[in-house]
C-alpha cells in the first residue's frame, strides 16, 4: 500500500510540474527507405531535448514559445526548424543521409558528444552498417564476432557457440531478436551466427548498467531489431560468396493514390553449402553439414497512432556424419507488437511473443539407432508505457509474463532398433517481472537513471518430485572429497499448474553521470540481476546439445550485484573519444558440475551439478578514431572470472571456463577513394583456462588419466589477424566486391589440447602407457569472396 500511496505522489508532483507546458511530438523516419530511426537527438535549446524511442517516436513537454528545434542522427543531415508552440504540435522528420560522413564514421551509432553526455555506461550501439564495413570471416559479416571486438567482451575460441561478458558465461547473456529470446546463437557449432546482418536494423548491448526494463540474466543484454521493410518503393539485395548465399527483399504495403505506405515488410533468407566442400576431402566426405535461417517482418499503420508489427526467425543446421552420428538443432520465434500513441506524451508497446530452441541427436551405429529430442519453448507477454513526463524526466514501467515448458529429453528407436522408447519428464515454470525505470535530469552536470524490478519464478507442475533420504540429492564427502548420491525415498506428484517451489528477486538498478564539461564525464552504476534458468555443461564452450534447467526445489537462482565506474571524453571536435571503465561482479548459487558428472542423459540433473558463488572483475579502455580516410578502434581488457564452489578444486577459487587475463583488439578502416575500402582487426588473447591431467593410473589393464585442479591450465596464447577489401560499383552498377582473408599468417590457434596413450607398431594402434598431447586447431588461413548486388 505505501507503495502505491508513494507512486501517486510521485505522479501528481509530476502533473503538476507539467502544467502550462505544451507538447512537441512526431516520428523521425529515414526519408531513403522509411525506416524509423530510433537514437536521433531532439534538440530545442541548449539544455533541453530528448531522443527516439525504439519505434522512431519522439516527445518533449515545453513552456509556450519559440524554439530552434535541431534534429540530428550520424551518418544523416542534420535539419533545423523553427517551431512556435503555442499549443501541442505533432511534426515528424524525414532525415537525408550524409553520404560524406557515411564514408568516414564507422565506429558507433553515437557521436562522442553522446557517449560522454549519456547517462548510459557500460553500453554499445552498432549498426548493420558498421559491422558490414569490419573485416569478414568466411566471406560473412558476424554480429556476433563483430562485438567480441569490443572491450569486456570475449569467445572461447574460433568455433565458440556464444559469446562472454565481463566474466559471464555464455547462458548469461539475454539475447532478444525484436523481443523474442534466442537460446543458441550460433550456426555451424560457432563459426557463424544465426543473426544475418542484411535483415538487422541494429543492435544494443549492456555490458553494465542494465536498466529496469530487462530481466532474466546476469551479465548482459543483447538487444538486437530487424529491419522493418522499405515503405517507399521495392528494393532487393543478393549476395553469393563461397560456402554461403543469402538473399533479401523488402517493399511497401497498400500504397495509396498519394504514393503513401500503410506499411512495409521485409523478408530474408540464407543458407550455406559448405558440405559440398567437405566431400572434397577424403577425411570428410561422409560428413553432412548444412544451415538455413529466414527473417521476416512486416508492419501495417491502423491510424496515425496505432501500428502493428509481426516479425519471425527460422533456422535450422545440420551435422550428419554417415553410419555414426547426426545432430540438428534450431530457432523459431514470433513477435506480435502493437503500438499505441495514447496521447502527446504516453506511448504503449504490447508484445506477445513465441520462442523456441529444440535439438536432436541421432546414433546411427547399426543395431543401436535411435533419436535423442530436446527443446525449451516459451510464451512471452510484455506490455510496457512510456511517460514522456517532460524535458527532463521520462518514465518507463510495464511487467513481463513467461510461461517455459521444459522438454529434457525423448530417445525414440530408428529403423527398427532394439532401443527401448522413453520420454523424460517435462518441466514446467512462469516467470514475472514488474519493473519502473525513471531517467531523470536534474542539472546540466548532473544526470540519473534508476528504478528497480521485482521478479518472481514458480517452478509448476504436471511433475513428480523425487524424495531423498537426505532431503538433498547430493552430499559432500569431506574425507573422500567427493560427492555422493543420496538414497530416493519416495516422490510427490504434482498436478498441472500446481506450485512446486517458487523464488522472489528485488532488483534495484541505478546509473548517474556527472558532466565535468561538454567534452568530458563520469559515470557510476550498480545493477542487482536474477536469473531463474541454468544451462547446464561440461564442455569449456556450450554446445547446442547442452541442458537448460530451471530453478526449483534442489536448483536455486543465480543472482550478481554488479559495480562500474567509468570516464568519458571527446576529443579533438570528437575525432576522438576515449572511455576507460573498472568493475566488479559478485555472483551468488552459479552452477558448475561436479567431477564426472554425465549430463547428457540423465533424468535428474540435480544429482550431477552442484552450485557456488563467483567474482569477475576488470578494467576496459577503448580509444575510438572516427573521423578522416582511417578510422577504427583500439580496445583492451585487463579482467579476472572465477568460481568457488564445494567439492571442486579443493573448495579454493579456480578459473572460470572464461577466465582471461588479457585482451587486445585493433581495428581499423581505410578509405582509399570512391571505389576501394580496406579493412583490419587484429586480436589477442591471453590463454583461457584448461584442465590437464596431472598424472594416469592402470585399472582393468586400461590407462585413465588422473585430473585433480579444475581450470588449473592454460591453452597458448591467441592472436589473428584478418584484412579485407572491398570494392564498389561504378556509377550506374549496383553490385560490389567483398575480398577477405581470415588468419592471414596462418595461425594455428589451439582451440584445445587433448592427451592420448596410443602409438602405433607395424600399422597397428595399441597402447604403450606413454602419454602423447594433441593440439586441435579450427582453420588456418581462409581466403573468401563475396559478390553482393541490388536491383
């Protein structure tokens, strides 16, 4: 209740500071293809304005009277018009892209003016645009490896599935396609991303600082929007390069006799065929290996203040290796958003959303086939408002509705095996989260963003409850130093909808920025995160196979508490900008499994896992160049993540399996003239953490290796360099080159190191007891080229 007493307060002070004030309101659009443009700055006076929201609209409460009101966006002209308001006005923009700055700029969607007068930290903005001009890897621009170039961010290696954030693991990152939670993100086990960057707008990620509105995970959000189609005239894009081709078409709907659009859509697909490559090989020529995805949105204008949007993604890939094993796995999501302008100043967004991830594993071995089938689906609801209170308060506050239903795993007989069927049982969960979040200004140094969510997780039924002896599933035997299953006693059925146990989260999130002058500030932040799903794995990186979990009787949610402290500043009429940022993250019931766990197939993986608390801490610098022929970025992280967690490593801290000490990352582009553009990025990295054995033993007359220290080891040192070069159609040709070489000296990355007591007398292989280390490597240098054109 005081609560409540205490919102309406807030609420009145509010309305009765916006009294005798007027409201300037519109959309700002792409005047190219009509796009909105979300991020352009409004700016009516020296110390007033505001920015677009995600859909391009834009609201300012202003005392009546005569303004200069200047409207700029990078890579766009900036436009300047003179506005009386002596009532609400509503005037939207059509911004005309800058061709000269295009050419130059390439680092953010941000001027350096921007970054340092934010009161975001922690936070970056790319464009399609901007990830197309960095250097490509098998002829394909990557979303993903285009932010592993970023500081605080990193990959496991070469062929990573996912990506990591200031010490995070891979499941520890939200990532929203337009709202829509993607569970893998990675084609071909790594080597591509399932986001295909002609039908991406843009993308935003968190590394700190996370405002209210997100939920559901501790290291960062990735918050990516497709492209809402062309509402001016048809416009298609295909590209084909050596191992994949990709195709986009977009367009206007309902073109009245004016020539305007009710709407647009936009529809992309690719694929890859990079299997027909394998077959040229004698050691892969029994080996399949494919991918698709396909992108689609489309949008339709009911009146001036209602819109409505639908947007999808499919993908599939697909790894068969004859007369052995066979893996498929996937995407498929759906976005359902209306928006509403409620009145000048409240604007509503109402999404309701369906995604899914499922797998399947066959063993093809004659005699003994049979398909494992996974998956975790969910059904998302999220309305959320925004108060445009005035010049310097906008209010946001909303909740989002999950529902997951848990499928662990299905093993059902091919071609007539004698393989028993069986079905694990499903698991069920919702997850809510009700949140408010208030940007504030409250001088011109000073600037604050804060507010806080509250969650909560009912782990439900249709399920039966195992009962252990001990009331727990494990315990920890100190003498032996192991862990030991406990005896079942019994189980409890639970009914549809039933509760099982459920989990509370207060969340508060806070961000201040003091201006010390127009060129330069600090930033401070604290976010609190809560995490109710676990993905459980044994390998250094996950893999499409791995199990996701929820909370429930014997799994508790993670939860961190996250500090940064940051500067900022431009320099130079921002050719440059510099930020330089110190963390640290507590985290608390991370999960990590226990020594010889087998998670694949097991029905209870509450018996093979066990959870701790960890630590992640660092310092990131980035000195950006963004004007002139070159252009690029300098960024480096100096960071620290690890565990502790009963029964491992001696209950010390050890390494997290994306522990890194060291991280370089140059990258640079250089404009040669209208025709040719080159590129580069060089990347090192410290070694990441490895387990080797520390010794092997002779049971049955088989050798087994001994491990004792868990990430105790390091793999080498990593460092790539790759260049590309592109050039650009004459006048009147619509198609371009894209020439690149990945790892252009050819170096033998170690993506991991394996041990083997084998050698071989007179052509047969037999083991001698002597140990032999192995260096797996993904791919030495890659030439690739691409031809894209329009028409």
């Amino acid at each position: 209740m005081k609560l409540y007493v205490s919102i309406l307060f807030l609420l009145s002070f509010f309305m009765a500071q916006a009294q005798d004030q007027y409201t300037l309101s519109g959309y700002i659009k792409d005047k190219a293809s009509g796009e909105s443009l979300w991020g352009v700055n409004i700016t009516v006076s020296a110390n007033q304005g505001t920015i677009t929201n995600d859909y391009g609209f834009y609201s300012i409460k202003l005392a009546k009277g005569t303004y200069k009101v200047s409207v700029t966006y990078l890579g766009f002209k900036t436009i300047e018009k003179e506005v009386v308001l002596d009532s609400d006005q509503k005037i939207s923009f059509e911004l005309e892209e800058d061709s000269a700055e295009l050419g130059e700029v390439i680092i953010t969607a941000d001027k350096a003016t921007k970054a340092v007068q934010s009161t975001e930290m922690s936070v970056v903005t790319l464009t399609s645009k901007t990830i197309k001009k960095l250097p490509t890897v098998l002829g394909e621009p990557d979303l993903l490896k285009s932010i592993q170039l970023l500081p605080g961010v990193s990959s496991v290696n070469d062929a990573a599935s996912g990506f990591n954030v200031r010490g995070g693991s891979a499941d520890q990152n939200l990532i929203l396609l337009d709202d829509a939670v993607i569970y893998n993100a990675s084609h071909l086990f790594g080597f591509f991303s399932v986001f295909n960057t002609d039908a991406v707008k843009d993308l935003k990620l968190y590394k700190g600082g996370i405002p209210s509105v997100y939920g559901g995970r501790l290291s960062s959000v990735l918050d990516i929007k497709q492209k809402e189609g062309n509402t001016k005239d048809f416009n298609a894009e295909l590209g084909i390069g050596l191992i994949s081709s990709k195709g986009l078409a977009e367009g206007p709907i309902f073109k009245d006799e004016n020539g305007e659009a009710k709407g647009s859509y936009m529809l992309a697909g690719r694929t890859s065929y990079i299997g027909l490559f394998a077959g040229l090989s004698e050691e892969f020529k029994d080996t399949k290996v494919s991918f698709y995805d396909i992108n689609l949105k489309a949008n339709y204008s009911i009146n001036k203040n209602n819109r409505i949007f639908l947007s999808g993604y499919f993908g599939r890939d697909n790894f068969e290796i004859d007369n052995f094993l066979g893996t498929r796995w996937g995407n498929a999501t759906g976005t359902l958003r209306w928006t509403s302008v409620l009145s000048d100043d409240l604007f509503l967004q109402t999404s309701a959303i369906f995604s899914n991830y499922d797998y399947n594993l066959d063993n093809l071995r004659t005699g003994s086939e049979f398909r494992w089938n996974s998956n975790i689906l969910n059904y998302n609801f999220k309305p959320r408002l925004t108060w445009f209170i005035n010049a310097n308060n906008t209010l946001k506050t909303g909740f989002d509705y999950t529902y997951y239903n848990f499928q662990p795993g299905e093993i059902k007989p091919l071609k007539n095996s004698s393989i028993n069927p069986e079905k694990f049982r499903e698991k069920f969960g919702a997850e809510i989260g009700a949140y408010v979040d208030l940007k504030q200004k409250l001088s011109e140094k000073l600037s604050l963003q804060y507010g806080f969510r509250i969650s909560n997780f009912n782990r439900i039924g249709k399920d039966v409850i195992p009962t252990y002896a001990t009331g727990n599933p494990l315990t920890y035997d100190a003498v032996q130093d192991i862990y030991q299953e406990n005896e079942v006693t019994g189980e409890t059925a639970f009914s549809k909808g039933k509760k099982i146990k459920d989990f509370y989260g207060f969340e508060p999130r806070f961000s201040a920025r003091y201006l010390i002058n127009d060129n330069s500030s600090v930033k401070f932040s604290y976010n609190r995160m809560y995490q109710y799903l676990h993905l459980i794995s044994n390998t250094t990186s996950a893999t499409p196979l791995d199990v996701w979990a929820p909370s429930g009787p014997f799994l508790k949610p993670q939860y961190s508490d996250q500090i940064a402290l940051g500067y900022f500043q431009s320099l130079k009429d921002n050719k440059y900008d510099f930020n330089a940022e110190v963390y640290y993250k507590k985290m608390n019931d991370v999960t990590d499994f226990i020594d010889g766990a087998d998670l694949l197939f097991t029905k209870s993986i509450e018996t093979e896992v066990a959870q701790g608390e960890g630590r992640a801490y660092g310092f990131e610098l980035q000195v950006n160049k963004n004007k002139g022929k070159l252009t690029g970025w300098l960024s480096y992280t100096l960071a620290r993540s690890e565990r502790k967690v009963l029964g491992i490593n001696n209950n010390q801290f050890y390494a997290s399996n994306n522990d890194q000490l060291h991280e370089l990352n140059l990258v640079g582009m250089y404009k040669l003239n209208d025709r040719w553009e080159f590129g580069g990025n060089f990347v090192f990295g410290s070694g990441k953490p490895v387990t080797y054995p520390t010794g092997q033993y002779e049971q049955n007359g088989i050798v087994v290796a001994d491990y004792q220290n868990r990430n105790g080891d390091r793999l080498p040192a990593y460092h790539r360099l790759d260049v590309s070069a592109t050039l650009y159609p004459k006048k009147g040709n619509r198609g371009k080159w894209i020439f690149s070489l990945a790892n252009l000296y050819n170096r033998q990355n170690a993506a991991s190191i394996y041990f083997r007591e084998v050698s071989e007398l007179n052509g047969v292989e037999m083991s001698t007891g002597t140990t032999e280390a192995i260096k797996l490597s993904y791919f030495g240098i890659v030439p690739s080229v691409t031809y894209q054109f329009k028409f």
